[in-house]
C-alpha cells in the first residue's frame, strides 16, 4: 500500500496549494423535465395510472490544476418524481481527484467505468451498479467509491481496481412502475461475513491491435446482480454472492462491419459457475438514399448458461436486431430501434429512442418500450403492462 | 482532425516552394507535369516537419441556404509523427454545443488503409473503437466531409502541376491532386498556392461526376515559431448552398503533449 499512500499525500498536497484559479473551473450540467406515459393499468396495486412526470438535475464541476495533471470532477445526479417517492433519489456519480504521474495515473473516489463493445447487453461491465430507477437510461449508472492506478505502454493498458462501499440496487417503490408484485427490503443479506463492507478488486487489460481491440478483466466481489428471495409472503429480500468473474470483449473494425464478442465466465459462494456472452456485428451503410445520414445495423446473439440459484437473466438464450440512424446534421439528430427476442420462449421486447437538439443547449429525446408478446415463464411478463412512451426536455448549460 | 489540415498546409507548402523554380508551363509536357506536382508536394510533405506537437481552439459556424447558423467549438490537438508509414495523432474535444461537451475523437492516421479512430462519449464515459471508412460523410454536420479533414497525409493523393494563376493579388501555382484511398467522394481537387507564402489559399473539390461541388479558402495567415498556420478556413458548398466556417484561435506549439495523451485511455481525462 506504500505506493498508493505516496501518491494519496502527493494528490491530497497539489490540492492544498493555493494554486486553484478561478478559470480552472469550470461549471456545468443539466437540467430536465421528464414525462412518461402509460397506456396500461399496471398489474400491480397502487401503480400509478398512467402519467409519472419529474425533474432531473445533474450539475458537474471540474477543476484542473494549472499542470493539468490533477483534476478535481464532481457530478451528482438527482430526480424529484410525481408518483413514486423511491425513485426520487439523488446520487453523486463521480466526486475524484485524478493525477496524471510519470508513468502511471491514479484517481481515487467516486466514479463510473464502461467496459465492452457490445449494444444489447453490458456483460463485461461490472464496476458500477445500475441505476434501475433509471429505466429510461440503460447506461444510468450508481456512482462506485474506488482506487484506480491505471498505467498505459507500449504493450498495452493496465488498470487496478481497489473499491470499498458496496452499492445495493435500487427498486421501484408501490407506487411505480417497472416493478416486481411486492416491494423489495431496503436490507439485503450477504454470501460474506464482512458484508457489503467487504472490498472488491478488478483489473482490467485492453489493448488495440492493428484491427482488433481487445480487453480482459478480472473481477473479485460482491456480485452487482441480487437473487430476490421472498421473505414473509409479501416481500422480497436481495441476496448477494461472493463472486469472481472473468472477462474478455474483443472488436473487430472493418470498412462498413464491425464484429463484437463479449464473454464472461462467472463463479460465486450460492450458484453454480456459469458462463455468458453477446457476440454481433455492426453493418453501416453510409450516407443513405444520397443525405449524408447513415444507418447501422446491429445483429446480436446472446447466452447465458447460468442455473436456478444464480440471479436471473433475460439473456438466457436471446437475439437483438437493431438499427441506429445518424442524421449527421447541426442537430445532431439520431434514432434507434431494436427488438430483443428469447429464442427460447418467443418473447419479444421492442425499444426506440429518438433524438434531435432543438436549439442552443436545448435537446429533445423521446423513446419508447413494449413488451409484444410475453411467455408467462419470462421473467419480463410481470413487466407485460409496463409499455410506455417517454418525452424528456433537457438544457445543458 | 488538425494534423491532416496542417499535413495538407505541408503539401501545399512544398507545391508553391517547388513553383517559384517552375519552367514556363508551355515547355512543361505531361508527364514533366506529373513529375514536378509529385516533387512540389513532396517537398511540401517535409517542409513542416519539426513542428512537434501544436493545439488550437476552433469555432465551427454552420451556415444553411436561409443564413440561419449555428455554432460548435472545439479545441484540436495534433503530435508529430515522422514516418513514411503512419501519420500524426490528432484529437479533437468538443466544447459546445453543451450537450455533447467532452466529446472527443481521436485519431492515428495512417499512409495506406484506414485511420485507426476512437470516439469517447462522456455520458455513458465510453469509448468506442470507430471506422474511419466512412470518407465522404459530413463532418459533424459540417460542409467539409471527413476526408477533408482526415484524408490529407501526402501519401494518400497522386499529383499535377496544372498552371501559373492569378489569386486575389497574389500568383498561386494550381495543382491537382486526386485521392487514391478508398471511399473517396471525389474524382480529383484543384489546389490554389501562393507562391511567396507558399500557402494554399483555395481548393475547388470536383465529385466523382466531375462537377465542382465545394470551394475552401483559407485566409488570415500569420507565422508562429517558424510555422504558417491561418485564422480561418471557409467551405461552400455549390449543390446545396450551405456554408462552414472554421475560425481558428490560440495557436500553441511545443506545449508538451506526448504520446500517452493520444491513447484512447487518455480520452476520459482530456486536460
């Protein structure tokens, strides 16, 4: 831990100076208004109807010392909600001091970290938790308190991971949509003795060879996904395993094709080792029709071989076709659509989202999910009244 | 994406130095004519070097048929690489519009086959390894397509010394060059340089129909530690009557960048 103390006293000694400049910071973010619609009355009591309008605020301040080689990042992100009081919440997703030394970079505090290639599913992504109060944001993210030394050579990228401050997932209250059938226990129980004080390790390799990007990682925890148990007959309560996990995501960049694979191999205290993956390809077809817009095909498999014991998974054994068009205009306007469909038991979710910036710092995103057909024995039928359309203003500044 | 414009400054160069020793374009036969576009723009490939690294801030104005216009800012920065096989690492981070502040492209350019490029977006803090095949594509929206902005290393163009002409008050030597890298929108450019300032002050690109489609002028050149560079760069586009201005500001060379921060790892942290 030597090293790592040096450069804490180090960090901690380029924030005391009293160098800060007024110009080196620098304040921005967003705020929004959201407003989802319905059309189903949901399955379970006390949902709200059908309308769930918030506001959402994320300011961001930066701070970079005259060097540039510390920098300070703060963004929280908060949700003041209609309906449901649990999904109003506010969450620091990054709060770090970052610092660039000769030959490596370390960065402790809070913050969120993206591994893989994939479209329809983030396996190998597994340092943050998701934020599923954030149902209209697959990509939304619980800030993770962590130590990174990170250093980057000629043979390639290598990042350690040191993380303490486990998050739990969040859930949806009575009032929400997107639920389970009961509410789920704000107390968890854990595979470990040391519960969710208990640290995690990872580490993460990635390099770029000529056509090819490749990463492996590694990982040493407490799992991100919960198997719910019922507790009581009208609760659920979530459990969490020791786990290590494995990973490797490769990409492929072609002219017009891109080729994705990410697979993972994973091992706990309370399930059977199991392993996953997510393979495809991406196809572009380049200024469409003669407009200079282009539209990019994505075709994905998806398995999952995990058992009973082990959290649930939609990706058992499923494949997503999807098209993203990119306008390529001062608007930045861009659509996608895609379709998840279980190979298995023939259910099929659909999702869409649309996106157009309307004027300076004003951006219009509209999006939707339906559930088209739902197998009873997919764990996506509770969601089956659950379809909405979604209209969310934001203005950056 | 300010390497390739330098590189293209580079070519341009070595055009107008090789010009000022021209013979009179009557003796000049084809192939000579060949011959010394090829010398003039190799000469040119060179003539920039030592310049190491160098950064600029850019404010991007979109300009549609009605004069309505919008604006995006960003700040370029470019290292050096000498070599017959790749060329410079260049990133562009994107300061405004708000909603995509942080985002940066990266780029290693490469002689023949494609740029090696990066995409980070700083919502989802993902990097994403893209193709750069995609050559006649707008530009973020722009009037200049991503081969105006990528596709400018020396190698990737065969040349022609076309005629002595006059531009604005100055004498120009016309070249022509046409690309030889796949995807290219275009079946050949004409490059206008001034022969005292051995800068290039106008190309007229031509569509793979012949049609002259676009015109770039550069203007406001002033010298910076030994190095032309220009304050602005204007692209019309004649088919669609759109317009993209590039106004340039605070030039800096030798400011230290090294090759880490031209990684795709570095694109999170851009200082």
């Amino acid at each position: 831990m030597t090293p790592v103390l040096r450069c804490l006293m180090v960090m901690s000694a380029t924030l005391a100076t009293p160098a800060a400049q007024a110009d080196s910071i620098e304040f921005s973010g967003y705020v929004g208004a959201e407003l989802s619609y319905f059309p189903n009355t949901g399955l379970y009591p006390g949902q709200l109807a059908d309308l769930q309008y918030s506001l959402v605020l994320a300011p961001e301040i930066n701070w970079q010392s005259d060097s540039g080689d510390t920098q300070v990042n703060i963004l929280a992100f908060g949700r003041i909600e209609s309906a449901d009081t649990k999904r109003q919440h506010l969450d620091l997703r990054e709060g770090y001091i970052h610092h660039e030394f000769d030959d490596f970079t370390a960065l402790i505090g809070i913050n969120k970290v993206f591994w893989g290639v994939a479209e329809s599913r983030r396996l190998v992504d597994i340092i943050n938790q998701v934020d599923q109060l954030e149902y209209t944001d697959n990509d939304a993210r619980l800030g993770q308190p962590m130590l990174t030394i990170s250093t980057d050579q000629d043979w390639g990228a290598l990042s350690g991971f040191l993380m303490t401050g486990f998050r739990k997932l969040k859930f949806a209250g009575t009032e929400g949509r997107l639920r389970l059938p009961y509410p789920v226990l704000d107390t968890a129980v854990f595979s470990h003795r040391s519960r969710e004080k208990a640290k995690d390790y990872a580490l993460r390799y990635y390099n770029s060879f000529g056509d090819f990007d490749l990463g492996l990682s590694t990982f040493n925890g407490t799992s991100r996904e919960a198997v719910l148990k019922p507790v009581g007959g009208n609760s659920f309560q979530p459990n969490y395993s020791r786990i290590t996990q494995t990973g490797l995501d490769l990409q492929y960049t072609g002219d017009a094709t891109l080729l994705k694979l990410e697979a993972i191999s994973r091992s706990g205290d309370n399930f059977k080792h199991f392993e996953a993956m997510v393979a495809g390809l991406e196809y572009t077809i380049y200024q469409i029709a003669d407009t200079g817009s282009d539209l990019g095909l994505i075709a994905e498999y998806n398995y999952d071989n995990r058992g009973a014991n082990a959290p649930l998974t939609i990706f058992q054994k499923d494949a997503f076709v999807g098209g993203r068009w990119v306008a390529n205009d001062s608007e930045d306007t861009s659509a996608i659509l895609g379709m998840l469909i279980d190979l298995d038991d023939g259910t099929r979710s659909f999702q869409g989202e649309f996106k157009r910036r309307l004027g300076n710092g004003l951006s219009l995103n509209l999006q939707f999910r339906a559930l088209g057909y739902s197998n009873p024995a997919n764990a996506q039928h509770g969601f089956r009244r659950d379809d909405f359309f979604a209209v969310s203003l934001k203005h950056f500044f | 994406m300010l390497h390739q414009l330098q590189q293209n400054k580079r070519a341009l160069h070595a055009l107008a130095l090789s010009a000022v020793f021209a013979l009179s374009p009557l003796a000049v036969v084809a192939e000579d004519a060949i011959k010394k576009g090829y010398e003039i723009a190799k000469a040119s490939d060179i003539s920039d070097n030592g310049f190491g690294d160098s950064t600029a801030s850019a404010k991007m104005i979109l300009t549609n048929k009605a004069g309505q216009s919008t604006t995006r800012e960003m700040e370029f920065r470019t290292l050096e690489r000498t070599s017959d096989k790749v060329g410079d690492k260049s990133v562009s981070i994107f300061s405004t519009p708000a909603d995509i502040r942080g985002t940066a492209v990266l780029s290693h350019a490469k002689i023949t086959g494609n740029d090696k490029q990066w995409i980070y977006l700083p919502a989802a803090k993902r990097v994403k390894r893209i193709s750069s095949s995609n050559k006649s594509g707008p530009f973020v929206g722009s009037e200049f397509s991503y081969e105006d902005i990528t596709a400018q290393e020396f190698g990737k163009f065969t040349y022609k010394w076309i005629k002595t002409d006059a531009c604005g008050s100055a004498k120009c030597e016309v070249i022509e060059r046409i690309p030889t890298y796949k995807n290219s929108g275009y079946s050949r450019q004409l490059v206008w340089l001034n022969a005292k300032t051995k800068q290039s002050e106008r190309i007229h690109f031509f569509d793979r129909a012949g049609n002259h489609v676009k015109t770039l002028t550069w203007a406001g050149y002033k010298k910076y530690k030994g190095f032309w560079r220009w304050n602005k760069m204007s692209m019309i586009n004649h088919r669609n009557g759109k317009s993209t201005e590039l106004i340039f500001s605070d030039w800096k060379f030798g400011t230290g960048l090294r090759d880490r921060d031209f990684k795709s790892s570095a694109l999170e942290n851009l200082k």
